[in-house]
C-alpha cells in the first residue's frame, strides 16, 4: 500500500487528500497539521474581523470528522520540523507532548502555507499588535476591534489584506490610518490609473487616512499596550495596530534538502504539481504556480490557485496524469464602496517584461442611465502592440466591475485579440449594461 504524508492540512492540502482518497481507496493518506483547525479559508479573516458575520466555524469548509470518515488520518498539533530526503522521512514533533518522532513516506505532499511577515520594527511585541494570516489571527484580532475604548485603529501596508482591514475597521466604526511604504496601494497588481481612484476612495471617507511613501520606524508603547506609531513623517495615536506587510513561504524546514525553490523560499513545482525531488509535490502559499502570459514559475498565492493545484496532485498521486496548465493571477478586491478586478498582466509588468504592448483606459458606465442603479465603471486593457491578443485587463467601479474581469480572463486564456473582445456577444438589459458593454468599448478603443 502505498503512504504519502501531506505537511500542512488547509486548502491545497486537504484538497489533495480528499481527492486522492477518492480515486483511490486504497492509499494510506496521514495529514501533520501544526495548529488544531483544518481545512478553512483565511479569505474570510478580515470579514469575521469586522463582523460581517459571527461565527468563526463559517471559515471551515471541511469537518475533522468528514476526513476520518473517508480514511484519512489527521495529526493536528503536530509539526514537521525536518525532513530526510535519502530515507524518505520526516521528523514530525508532538507540539502538546514535546515528543519527536520519524515517519516514513512513499510521497510527501507540502502544503504548509506561508506565514505574515513582521517586519523590522521597534517594539513590535506590543500588546495589541497583530498579524491576520492564521486563525487565531482573526479570533484575537477581532476581539479586540469589538471593544469601544480600540477606537484608532493603523494599519501598516496597503496590498489586499491591508485593504480589507480597511473595509473591517470601517465596519466597525473606527478611526483607520493606513501607512504605505510606496507611493501607491496594491503594487504591482493594479496600475496607476486604477490605484488613484482606489486612493480617491479611501481618502474621500470620513475617518479613513492615506499616508503613503512613509515608512514606520517605531511603535509606542504604554504600560506594554500600543499608544502610537512613529514613522519618518510623523506620530499617530493608536489603540490597534495590524501588521499587513506581506507574507512568507513557510519552507524552513525544508532547508538543506537540495529542493528548488525561489528566493522567498516558494517551492518550484511543474504543472503536476511535482517539486526539483522525486516523489515530492507541493502545493498552495507555499509554492509557485506558472503564469501564462509570463511563462514562467511566479509567487501568487491565491486560495483557487491552491485549491486547483491541490486538486490536480490529488489525482495524480492516485496514478493520473493531471497538469495544471498555469494562472493568470486573477484578483479581486473590495475597497469601500468600490470593486476591483485584475487578471492576466499588468503595463508595468509588460514594462518590466520587454513586451510590445499597447494599453487603452475606459472611462464608462455600468448600465442604462433611465434604470435606476448607474454608477461609473472604469477599464484598463493592456494587449500585444503587434498581434492584438490581450494580455491584461482591470476593472474598477461600484457595481458591476469584478465580473467583469471574468470575462476578460476567458479572453486572455483563450488567445482573444482586442477586435474579437469588441463584438464579443455580451449580455445586455437597461439593469445590467449598455447596448455596447464597456468591455466592447474598450475592445473598440484599442487601435
């Protein structure tokens, strides 16, 4: 019988498991989960946190229960701290006993995630100072953000988590700051064009704050309580600090095993999910993904990336032939009163990448002006100077935006040309469009 070890039990990793297991019966499945919760989806973290809803269990896709039904063994509170490539094993420790002990595999799956970054700052052990990766991130976090006297909350970094703490502060009424180290929010995502109506956004709001280009240096504290942040502009008052610097790939302890990996430690894995190791596959935050329009192994890590990819090695430790054919990086975000999709590439990645592009910028609407609901809706589309296939798009407004993004993913996926996506046959009625969709227009737009 053949026994794979899985390290790491949430998406991509259990997703694996489940459907390993279903193909076939007969695998010996054992799960190492270093905490006592599986199977859950951090996405809902910052909505929990500004209490869009109560119960943190929501965030559980899968019982325990379930997985042990289908005859998969799950360790939770077990971490593996090493692992011996020659003796296919690993060193796995009882993180309530202490005990350590090896187990042996005839493939080893890695799912172990990644971890928030803290970054370099003075007294950043401060009570009231937190992450919002894990969990546990979220239970702490939010209960603190429901006491009335955390009125001033700073959050520190304006990529997609920094952002949606925004939208869970705001939620509950609280004073926010956000402290950028760069001269825009989500870099490297979105362009410029789409980032300033973010910014447009997030300053018009009572009681929200943009610092961008500043970096923090220090926190202040009070009788071990944050009280302030200090940066090289300024000081803030602060009740709440969150940490949303980035995260981490936790593959430490793969150190010294001789697998590839990028610089920020992200396994390199094929389409099959395999890793540079024979018989090790990896899979989700803790690894890369090939991208498309790049071709080449990047670092994104998004839940439907590991969900797919944890799929695709599923299957193929059951004996298929299973590729996973590469990402887009398709993103989506709400900011405020505001919706923003991406896919594909973006100018300053075709910039960075030497490419021959073009790039058009939409100014719209949503949907009919005599149907009540009509709100602006702004496109960005980026495609191939010479042959017209589109290699990126954005999209951003108060209604109608993100799915819309869809559409341009399929487009980009399937090879479309910008004259293809101009009379592309496209859904339309007085509530949810224009006789010609602004994708169409933009279509049109791009000479």
């Amino acid at each position: 019988m053949k026994k794979i070890i899985i390290v790491g039990g949430v998406a991509a990793g259990m997703s694996a498991a489940s459907k390993a297991k279903r193909e076939k019966k007969d695998l010996e499945i054992t799960v190492y989960e270093m905490t006592d919760i599986i199977s859950w989806g951090s996405c809902g973290l910052p909505y929990y946190v500004g209490n869009f809803y109560n119960d943190s269990q929501r965030m559980i896709a899968k019982p325990l229960e379930q997985f042990q039904k289908e005859g998969i063994t799950v360790k939770m509170k077990h971490e593996v701290i090493g692992a011996d490539i020659e003796k296919k094993e690993v060193s796995v420790k009882n993180l309530e006993t202490g005990e350590v002990f090896k187990d042996k595999y005839d493939e080893l799956i890695i799912t172990t995630g990644a971890s928030a970054v803290k970054p370099p700052i003075k007294n950043i052990d401060l009570e009231n100072v937190f992450t919002l990766k894990e969990f546990t991130d979220g239970i702490v976090l939010k209960k603190a953000m429901m006491k009335p006297e955390n009125k001033r909350v700073v959050i520190i970094g304006a990529g997609y988590i920094g952002l949606e703490a925004v939208e869970a502060a705001v939620n509950l009424k609280k004073e926010v700051r956000i402290i950028q180290l760069g001269d825009r929010v989500i870099p490297g995502s979105f362009d410029k064009e789409i980032t300033d109506i973010m910014e447009a956004e997030l300053r018009g709001h009572e009681g929200v704050s943009l610092n961008l280009n500043e970096a923090v240096s220090e926190f202040e504290g009070k009788d071990g309580k944050i009280s302030g942040v200090k940066t090289n502009k300024g000081s803030y008052p602060a009740d709440i600090v969150i940490l949303a610097t980035g995260v981490r790939p936790n593959t430490k302890f793969l150190e010294g095993t001789g697998i590839e990996t990028l610089k920020n430690g992200a396994i390199v894995i094929d389409g099959r999910g395999r890793s540079s190791i024979k018989g090790i596959y990896a899979a989700g935050d803790c690894a890369t993904v090939y991208h498309k329009i790049k071709k080449e192994n990047v670092y994104i890590p998004l839940a439907t990336t590991s969900n797919k990819i944890g799929r695709v090695v599923g299957e193929n430790l059951a004996g298929k032939d299973r590729e996973f054919k590469g990402t887009l990086g398709s993103a989506a975000i709400k900011v405020l009163n505001l919706e923003a999709g991406r896919t594909g590439i973006s100018s300053d990645e075709a910039e960075k990448m030497g490419i021959n592009y073009k790039s058009v910028f939409v100014e719209d609407k949503n949907q009919t002006s005599y149907y009540p609901g009509q709100e602006d809706l702004y496109v960005k589309l980026i495609y191939d100077a010479d042959t017209k296939k589109i290699l990126g798009g954005q999209l951003i407004g108060k209604k109608g935006a993100v799915l819309r993004v869809d559409v341009l993913a399929v487009a980009i996926d399937k090879g479309m040309t910008t004259d293809e996506l101009a009379y592309l046959d496209l859904c339309y009625a007085p509530p949810f469009s224009l006789t010609w969709d602004p994708l169409n227009v933009a279509g049109n737009l791009a000479k």
